[in-house]
C-alpha cells in the first residue's frame, strides 16, 4: 500500500471568483 509522501495546498479563484482549495499529492511509489 502507498504511503503519502508529500501534500502541497494552495487557494485559486474558481470561475466565478470564490476562493477554492487545490490539493496536490505525491505518494511514496511517485504516482
């Protein structure tokens, strides 16, 4: 079973112009 390795969040704007949550994360097989 993959582990996390790292998660990285940031706030973008969506379409319409709401503050929205991006998740990016890597797990320790580097998928």
């Amino acid at each position: 079973m993959a582990e996390i390795a790292d998660i990285v969040a940031r706030e973008i704007l969506d379409s319409r112009g709401n503050p929205t949550i991006e998740v990016d994360v890597v797990l320790d097989s580097g998928a």
